[in-house]
C-alpha cells in the first residue's frame, strides 16, 4: 500500500484556538508540511484546487513547484485538477513543466469540482459542467501523447495541428480520477482504463463502495484487465497515539468546533458525535491498532492500494500532529505495507527508454 500526505490549503480560524494566521503563514505551513511527509517516508504529497473561500489552492501547480524544489522523493499529486473550470492546453502546459521540474515526480487526480461561486466564477454550469470535464481530459489525453493535434472542441477554440510545448517529461503522466458522488467521474476512468480515487470523506462506506462496483463493472465492459485497476482512498481525520481513550481526548475538541461550524454555516452533519464519526467515517482515531483494523474493513469494501491522510493539524496542534504522522508512520504503515498490495503498476517515474537502453534491448533479444 502507498500513502498520500494531502491538503486543500482550508484558510479559516483555527477550529480549536479561533487564531487564523495570514495567508503567507498559510503557505509556509504547506511547504513545511510536504518536507516533512518526505521525511516522515509518505509515498506522495497532494495539494487541492478550489477557486472560492475558505481555500487558498487556487494554484496548485506553482505549490507543487516549489515543493519540487525541496524535495527529491515523494511524489506530487493534485487532490484535484478542477479540469470543468480549465483549458486543457493552458492546463497541459503547466502540469507538463511542473513534471519537467520535478523529475517526473508528478501525478494528476482530475475531478469536475465543486462549489456554487468557483462555477459563477468561470461561467461553468451545472448542466454543462460534465461535459466540460470530458472534453477537456479528452484533449489533455491526447496532448499528452501526440506531438500535434485536431480537435473540434465545444468549450474552447477548436484546435488544428496544434503544437503544444513543452513536450511531456513523462510518458504519458498517471491521470487518477477522482470520484464523489455521481458516476460520471467513475465512467470515464473506467472508458480510458485510469485508476480512480475515491474522495471517501463525507459518509460512511457504503456510497464510495457502490461507485467502485460500479468502476469495476464499467472497466471490465471496456475489455480491461481486472488486475489493472487501481483504487485510492480518503479519509475525514487522521489522530493516532498510543491508546484510543487518548486519541478521542485529543480530537474532541477538533470534532466539536467543527460540528459548530457546520450547523452555524448550514452544511450537513452526519455524524452527530465523535463517537459515531471515528466509527462509520473513515477517520483513523485511535490507537495504532484500531487504525491498521479500520484500514483493513475499508480495503474489504473498496479494494484500495492507495491511502489519503490529513497533511494538516487541523485544530490538533502542529507538536501533536506530528507526533501522530510519527507514530502512524512507525506502527501503522509497515503492518499495511505487508498486508495489503501496492497499485499494479511502477510509483516510478514513467520515463521513455533512453536509446542507449533501446540499443542494449535489441542486442539482447538479437
């Protein structure tokens, strides 16, 4: 199993202190926690897209630049690429020099996005926004992969024998779908054969299943090889330590400040107590050996190689919350590591044969 460290860059008040710092500290944070997941040995480290309050992740590629330039291992992931609200040929040229820069190191996780004034903001509707999504991976794809391209769009100028630069580092890069609540995301991963991520934070289990047994139907109706897949997963809170009465202490307060939030803003509750939250989300609170059992009945369900935890304190405290991604470093990970399989394909960079390579291939099948 591999492990995502992931943030979406949340700028409000702290849940627990009400301290909100600026938005330059905001960024500091993030940068300090992405060197830290290398450190700590997460597989990979995801920065979110959102266009509208409370986020500051409007800019995903230029973050995940500048961590290129501090790190020399994880892997950078978009956590996701709101493909709805972009050209794909302005998308394609950053994402390609983000790879370049960062060794190709990168991964995308596409999505559609969420969220009434990031849509008002770029004139996208929800009646069209899907199909926005589709043409635009759809012209991405093949940007990715031909040095020249057609195509008739709807959503943005047509294109005709298109050069687009720079040429990709990778070839192609990994595209991951990320996957919610509706099944158009999980169409067109399984259409192309692209592994898909599935959000897996807001209810319980048994929605995010029912959208992977549907992937998996729909891959296999596209003449895929059922061992291809590959299944990521989020989760709504990470707070490990030695004991799970010590865990829950911990995390109170984060919980309840949040409930408050959410009832004084008007956002659904679904689990009305800590309690109840850090058993049927998919929360890992507790000791390190509730964490590995809830990961293990999460995989029973969803069949997932990859895992998503919080790169942020999120109210705990950056003292306790690194204590927490050390400890569920030290003991959590190397037991699921052993027990479940990595994604069936290689976490290196997928980089074209040299043609010294070529060469030393062909005199040996000669």
């Amino acid at each position: 199993m591999k492990f995502l460290a992931v943030t979406l860059i949340v700028h409000r008040p702290d849940p627990v202190t009400g301290i909100l710092t600026s938005a330059h500290d905001r960024f500091r944070e993030v940068v300090g926690n992405a060197v830290l997941a290398e450190e700590l040995g997460f597989d990979g480290f995801g920065v979110g897209e959102r266009h509208e309050r409370p986020f500051l992740s409007s800019a995903p590629t230029v973050v995940l630049s500048h961590v290129a330039a501090l790190t020399r291992r994880i892997r950078l992931f978009t956590a996701v690429t709101t493909l709805s609200l972009l050209d794909p040929v302005r998308a394609y040229e950053d994402y390609a020099t983000l790879d370049h820069l960062s060794e190709g190191r990168l991964d995308l996780i596409i999505g559609k996005g969420n969220g009434t004034a990031q849509r008002e903001l770029f004139h996208v509707t929800p009646e069209d926004q899907w199909d926005r999504n589709a043409e635009s991976y759809e012209v991405f794809r093949r940007l990715w992969r031909e040095e020249k391209v057609t195509a008739a769009t709807r959503f943005r100028p047509p294109l005709t024998d298109a050069e687009v630069l720079p040429r990709p580092y990778q070839q192609p890069v990994r595209v991951w779908h990320g996957s919610a609540t509706s099944k158009e995301s999980v169409d067109l991963a399984a259409r192309y054969g692209d592994p898909l991520f599935s959000a897996n934070v807001t209810h319980p289990v048994e929605p995010y299943a029912e959208l992977v047994r549907h992937y998996r139907e729909r891959w296999e109706h596209h003449g895929h090889d059922p061992a291809r897949i590959a299944i990521g997963a989020g989760t709504a809170g990470l707070h490990v330590a030695p004991t799970s009465q010590q865990a829950l202490a911990a995390y109170r307060p984060v919980f309840e400040a949040n409930l408050a939030f959410a009832r004084r803003t008007g956002l659904p509750v679904v689990f009305e107590t800590l309690e109840d939250f850090a058993e049927r989300s998919s929360a890992l609170i507790g000791s390190p050996e509730q964490v590995i059992d809830k990961v293990h009945r999460y995989h029973e369900r969803l069949g997932h190689t990859v895992l998503h935890v919080h790169a942020d304190a999120g109210g705990l405290g950056d003292r306790r919350h690194r204590h927490s991604l050390e400890l569920f470093q030290s003991a959590v990970v190397p037991v699921l590591r052993r027990s479940i399989p990595d994604p069936p394909f290689a976490w290196a960079p997928a980089l074209p044969a040299s043609p010294t390579t070529r060469s030393e291939e062909g005199l040996a099948h000669a």
